[in-house]
C-alpha cells in the first residue's frame, strides 16, 4: 500500500467453485480484458447484480457486509459506490492482490506447536490476535502460543473469481457495487448533476517530474517508491526513496538528468515479507552545517513489526550516505503492518513531526489511536 495513491478495494473470499460450484466452460469464459472491456461500456443490471452478490454461486456477502458494520471478513462495502470509480471496482475483482485494502492484508501466524492460521486481523493486544478467516469465524491465538507472524502481501481470494460469472453477469456485478451510495449522495446525483459534462477549456497537464525509473528486479506489486524530497541548499538535487531499501540521488541540470545511488539500505530494511519499508525522508533544520538527516522506516524486528525513525548523515561532498551506522531516534513497536502512517517534516519551529499509523486492524477496535499511553496513531512532535 503506497501511501500517497488511493487503496483499491479487495475482495478476499473464496472462489465459488472451489465450493463445488464448477465455473463456465473454458469456451464460454472470457478474458480479463473483454470483462474489463464490456463492464466499462456497457450498463449492467444492479438488481441482477445484487442477487449474485447475495447468492452461491461467488457468495460475495459471505465476506462483505455493507451496511457500515465491517463485520465480515472483507472490506465493508457500504457506500462503494461513492469511494470508487468504476474501474477501480473492476479490478479490485479481475486482480484481488494488485492493491490491498489497508487493514485487509493476509496475515499468517504460525504456533510453537506447529500450527498454521491465515486470515484478517481483527483485533490484537497483548494477550493475544484475533483472525478472521474467509468462512467469518473468529480465532483467537494467545501471545504466548506465537512462534511466527508475518504479513502477506496477497488478497484471500484467490485470482479468477471473474471466471465464474458470464460478461454480462460480471457487469451485472459491477453495476450492483456501484449502486451502493449514501443517500444524500444517491439524491445529489439525480438534482443538479448535469448529463453532460463539458471539458475544461485548458486541460490539466500530468508530466512526469523524472524521466528515469525507479524500480528493483524483486518488486512486487506491493511494493514501489514511497517519497522524494528536494535536498536543503543543493539546488535541484532530491533523494528518492523505494520501499525495499533503495535511495537514489537525482541531480536536474541544465544539461540534463542525473542519478546515482545514494545509499542501498536494503539489508536492513527488506525482508521480503511483509512491512512497509523504508516511507519518508526529513533534513535536520541545520543540514547545511551538519548533514543530518532522518528516515522513517518499518521492517520485522525480533518477529514484531517495528516502526523507526533513524538519524544518519550525508558524506562531506553530500553526493552519497556517509555510510556511518545510523542512530535510532525512536522506535515504535506495531500490531500489524496496515495503517503505517508516514510522514516525517520538520516545522518552521525546528520540531520534527512525525505521523504515525495505529497499524491496525482495520477500524482499531482496540482504541490504539485514543490510548495515550500508546504512539500508535499520532501526531507527534519532539525536539
């Protein structure tokens, strides 16, 4: 989950036919992108659509309530409607892992017995987790009996739920999601919303800030670049950070691009399972005189997930780390993955500000972010 783009919904629940329920024959099945295409173009039958959505054959109500509770084990889907477009309801089905939910990562614990259980987390103190799995039931795993707790990066449901359902029963299904709006939004869509919308007379203008890419041969779709900030008094140079560790250096100049790496720090940051990685970058208010500067990282730490603010320095030319080991500022012990926060800015007041996530689960049930005897979700500042 990067967090500067919008979440797509997950859908994590199990394929129907793997119910018993047989999907279409191969020669009636098509492919992603004719669903994709048709689901787009074509208005679907929200009736039709909510009766597949409550019925076997891809069950989708077994895992979605959408009536705000967020009792189930997907994302509550109340209002859908209003916080997605269409397209992104369309592939949060055809690719379930593609963007996770926060909140709606798989997390796996393993017992000291040797036990196994997968599911979403649901709640998590320190007695104990509790997981809930695609069925809906509830179980509960006491600290003391974790050997193991990782996250994964892949949806419970697994790919092809599409494939049980017709074209036009995927649009159907489409049509339904979309549909489930507030009321006040519902009514402002028929009083006042024109049926034309007229373009803008000077089109918005998207370009890219670099022209060379940032990514790593072992990135998944889970993982990518998460900030670059401009370096203090040394003109158009920026750090640009990815989450599995890497730092690179961008230097714009009038003759051109320039990058090079500035520090690769993912030993110590990517374990490949799980927590966000490396996620904000801050210079200290006297950089120009003492190179300082901080990162705010998570990564597994004695098995915990462990969020980290470090304090390292540039070398003396400022083209690179110094290499020196870094100190840590502060370090904040988290329930899970999700929900990290972030963000890292010094004030005008010479403070550093730091946001922090409730890590989850999903709505913190227990009150992590109202516990002020907890860092999870706060703002905080410190000297």
């Amino acid at each position: 989950m990067m967090p500067a783009s919008r979440n797509l919904l997950v859908f994590p629940l199990l394929l129907a036919f793997s119910r018993g329920v047989s999907p279409p024959a191969a020669a009636q099945v098509a492919a992603p992108d004719e669903y994709r295409k048709i689901a787009l173009t074509r208005l679907g039958d929200a009736a039709r659509g909510k009766t597949l959505f409550d019925g076997r054959k891809i069950a989708c109500s077994q895992c979605h309530s959408v009536d705000g509770s967020a009792s189930k084990a997907g994302p509550d889907l109340f209002a859908a409607g209003d916080a997605f477009g269409r397209s992104d309801l369309i592939e949060a089905i055809l690719q379930p892992s593609a963007a996770i939910a926060p909140g709606y990562g798989t997390v796996a614990v393993e017992t000291h017995e040797g036990a196994s259980f997968q599911g979403i987390l649901k709640g998590s103190d320190a007695d104990g987790l509790t997981l809930m799995g695609p069925d809906g039931e509830l179980i509960t795993i006491r600290t003391a009996d974790i050997r193991r707790q990782t996250g994964i990066a892949v949806s419970l449901m697994p790919e092809g739920l599409h494939a049980a359902l017709s074209a036009e029963e995927f649009t159907d299904l489409i049509e339904y999601l979309t549909s489930l709006k507030q009321a006040e939004s519902t009514l402002a869509s028929h009083h006042g919303m024109p049926a034309d919308i007229p373009m803008l007379a000077k089109p918005a203008e998207v370009r890219p800030f670099f022209t060379h890419e940032f990514t790593l041969p072992r990135s998944g779709p889970e993982t990518g670049l998460s900030s670059f900030r401009q370096i203090p008094g040394v003109g158009e140079s920026y750090l640009v950070l990815h989450q599995e560790g890497m730092i690179w250096k961008v230097d714009l100049t009038a003759s051109g691009e320039r990058k090079s790496v500035f520090a690769d720090l993912t030993s110590e940051v990517f374990s490949g399972r799980g927590p966000n990685g490396l996620l904000d970058v801050a210079f200290h208010p006297a950089f120009r005189d003492n190179r300082k500067y901080y990162l705010f990282y998570q990564v597994f730490e004695e098995e915990k997930v462990v969020s980290k603010i470090a304090e390292r320095k540039f070398d003396a030319d400022l083209r690179s780390d110094s290499g020196m080991s870094g100190r840590d500022i502060l370090k904040i012990v988290s329930v899970a993955q999700d929900h990290s926060g972030g963000c890292l800015q010094f004030g005008r007041d010479g403070y550093l500000y730091i946001v922090m996530g409730d890590t989850g689960p999903h709505n913190d049930p227990n009150g992590h972010a109202q516990n002020l005897q907890l860092l999870l979700g706060k703002l905080m500042r410190i000297d």
